[in-house]
C-alpha cells in the first residue's frame, strides 16, 4: 500500500522516524486491540506481512473467545492480514518519545475486508446511500465523566474535588479542570480530530464534545472512537479516570453518545430542506424508519448490561421511540427543518456502543424508512400525540429481539448478526450469573 508509506514518509519528515507504531483494531465492542509494531516496520505493515487472529474482531467483553461464534480455537484460530487504514496515521502527543498510531483492518483468505470488521459494516450500509444518489452527513457528540483515580476496579465512582452535583454549561468547572481539559483539546488538535464546543455537562464531573459535521462518515466513527482512547489516556497522565460508560452513577445523567444526521445529493444539497418551516416527506420518512427499526436495533444501541439503566424511568435519557421538534426529551429531535441544517438528531445510543455499528443502525434506519414509507406517529409537541411503548430496560430481550430481527439482518448481514448476538449471549450468561454486593447487603442476613 503505497499510500501508507507515503502517509508514513511524511511523518518521518515531519517527527522523525517513530520509535513504534501502535497497530489499533477495532473490534465488535468497540475496543481498541491489535500490536505495538517497531518504527522500521512501516514497510513490512504496507506488505500485509503483519497478521492477527480474525477471531481478535468478537471477543466478548472480558477479551476471551466465544466458541458459540464459530470463531477462535474452535475452527483452528486463522490469521488475517493487516491493513492500515489511509489517512488513520497520527502522532501520539501524550506518551514520551515518539509514537504514531494508525488505525487497520483485517482481510479474510479472499483479500477482501473480513466480515467481521465493523467499518465493513458501516461502509455496507454507506454503499447502498451511495447506489441512491444520496450521502448522509453525520457528526457525533459524545459524553464521558472525570473520575478521581481508584484503588481497585470494583470501588465505586467517586466525581474530582469540588464538582457540584449539577454542573450544566459551569464555567468554573471548565476552569477548575483546565489542565486536563486543554490536553484533550490539544491532542485533538494534535490527531486532526475535528472538534467543535467542549462543555461542562449536568453530572458531577460530567463533559461532553461536539464534533462537526462531515460527509466522511467512516472517519466520523473513527474519530468518536480515537476520542474516547485519548481521553482516558490523558485523564490517567493527570491521575483521574475517564469513562464512556452508559449509567456511571444511579443517581446522575449517564453518558449518551448523540448522532445529528442529514443526507447531501452530488452537488452537497440538503435533501432534508423543506424550504418552510415543517419537515419535508424525505425527513418524515427517515425519522419514521429510524423509530419503526429502534426496537430490533436496541442491542446495538445499548449493547451491555449497564447500558439499560438508561432505560428506565427518570434517567435523564429518552426511553421510547418518538420524536419531536427540537424536544431534548424525545429519542429523534428535529433541530431544524429548512436549510442546509436540516436534520435529525439520534438520541438514544449510550457512549459505550461501537460508533461504526452504532452509525450503520442509524443510517440503516434512514433507509429502511426510505424504501418502505412506514407510517409516522405524531410528533411529542402535538397535543394528539399518543405516548409510544418505552423501549424494553431488559438486556436479554433487546439481544433476543435483534437475534430475530430481519432488519439487523438486512442492515449487518445475518452472518454478523449471529456473531454479535452469539457474544451479547455470552456476556448475558456470564454478567447474570454474578451475585452483586446489593443482593447480600439486602438478603443475605434478612431472608
């Protein structure tokens, strides 16, 4: 691949040469894996001499194989050949030395992208956009908490000094934690991500970024996904703690990972633009098949047991697929209906899914809605309007509902919606088999 040793070439005149690159795959959870690869072997990378298990892309959560797959030991563990991704080379700013990263996927015994890969999946989806005459538009903002650093992984979360217990738009916040705060935004800067406003958001020790928009909807994910990497990065470098997890504290908002979404035609026309102040049919019929399809799509939406505590009642996140006009409370909200703003917002993903899969089920909900004009319910501000059924707060229903789902199907492939259900199941079975400290503390001694 010349065009990696050309990317690679610049950097070298640039940083100079690389004391290693750090080989990043993404797999099915959206955690990051692969190999640290010495500076000198940017050649050997470029000559698909650099392989990984295929089997690396659906481990479950824990990072073990899952032998209900069909993948790992089970059919002999075969490799994939690496392949960087173009324009994926950055330096690393907050590790000494120099480092670069670069962002790869794997193809299978054909030469082709592995099925498992999840940019395959997005790029799937983008392709039939593409057959259409259309290209979605998308740009993510994502939530995480600072944390002060803990002595072990099952201590509670405990928010920095000083964090009030609602923080919305504090400045003083944003003061108070400059120091880390302007590390992320500088290696943002560093890593070409393509940052807009950085806030402080309503829990203690609660932020959130907003990226801009872009046509390039692979490295919108790629960017939401080196994002969260950096951020725990950094945050460990000043001796806190990030997370991206979907329901840190009972109490206080959890961590949502929003999607605003518009589709351009060749010429960069917005064919969401009513040209008046009421949706047009081609933005009705997106926001219908995103609702009609958020149900079989939940567990890709919420993909863990923590990420249906979002779910229920009072948790500060939309918890049934409905949509309104500029409502912050519904699951699709349409900022603005007219220009090249018009859009719609995806409200109902947590910061713990996989972006790549996390934008397919959004932009394959466009679709269904495109090609089969399913019905629209009234929208949230209309005083006719009918509350919809709450998406289910139950982990294994979800799972159970996408196993079953053609949509999942159509959008993902059948074959990759057996893989991710096949490993949801096997983190169910391990997840729900663990006796918490809150059924001692309430049973053990009273029952």
């Amino acid at each position: 691949m010349t065009s990696f040793l050309d990317e690679f070439k610049a950097y070298v005149a640039e940083h100079g040469k690389p004391d290693r690159i750090e080989l990043m795959l993404c797999d099915l959870n959206g955690v990051l894996r692969g190999k640290w690869l010495p500076g000198e072997g940017a050649a050997k990378l470029a000559k698909g001499g650099v392989r990984l298990p295929l089997s690396t892309y659906a481990p479950n959560i824990f990072g073990e194989e899952v032998p209900a797959t069909g993948l790992g030991i089970v059919v002999g563990d075969p490799d994939g050949e690496i392949r960087p991704i173009p324009g994926s080379l950055q330096r690393v700013p907050w590790v000494g030395g120099n480092v670069a990263q670069v962002q790869v996927v794997m193809t299978d015994d054909s030469g082709e992208v592995s099925y498992l890969c999840p940019q395959a999946r997005l790029q799937a989806v983008l392709d039939r956009f593409t057959a259409r005459g259309a290209h979605p538009v998308v740009a993510t903002e994502l939530e995480f908490y600072l944390l002060q650093k803990r002595d072990s992984p099952e201590a509670p979360p405990v928010p920095p000094t000083g964090s009030p217990t609602a923080q919305n738009y504090d400045l003083d916040v944003l003061r108070r934690l400059e120091h880390v705060l302007k590390d992320i935004t500088d290696a943002c800067a560093t890593q070409g991500l393509a940052t807009d406003t950085l806030i402080a958001e309503y829990g203690p020790g609660q932020f959130e970024i907003n990226f801009h928009h872009t046509q390039d909807v692979l490295a919108a994910a790629e960017t939401a996904l080196h994002f969260k990497r950096l951020v725990s990065e950094i945050a460990d470098s000043h001796d806190y703690e990030a997370t991206f997890m979907a329901k840190p504290y009972a109490d206080y908002p959890g961590n949502g990972m929003h999607a605003h979404m518009s589709l351009v035609d060749g010429a960069g026309k917005n064919l969401f633009d009513a040209g008046t102040d009421a949706p047009s049919p081609l933005l009705k019929q997106a926001v219908a098949g995103v609702l009609a399809t958020m149900r079989d799509l939940q567990a890709v939406f919420a993909p863990h047991m923590n990420s249906y505590r979002r779910f229920l009642p009072e948790s500060f996140a939309p918890c049934a697929p409905d949509w309104g006009r500029d409502h912050r409370g519904a699951a699709v909200r349409i900022p603005e209906v007219s220009g090249p703003g018009a859009r719609l917002e995806h409200r109902i993903c947590g910061a713990d899914v996989n972006p790549y899969l996390a934008l397919a089920g959004i932009l394959g909900g466009v679709l269904y809605g495109l090609e089969n004009d399913p019905p629209l319910p009234l929208p949230l501000d209309d005083p006719n309007a009918k509350p919809a059924q709450r998406l289910t707060h139950d982990w294994r229903q979800a799972v159970e509902r996408f196993a079953a789902s053609e949509a999942a199907a159509d959008i993902y492939t059948a074959a990759y919606r057996d893989v991710y259900v096949a490993v949801r199941r096997d983190e169910i079975a391990r997840m729900m088999t663990e006796i918490t400290p809150a059924e001692y503390r309430t049973y053990l001694s009273r029952l």
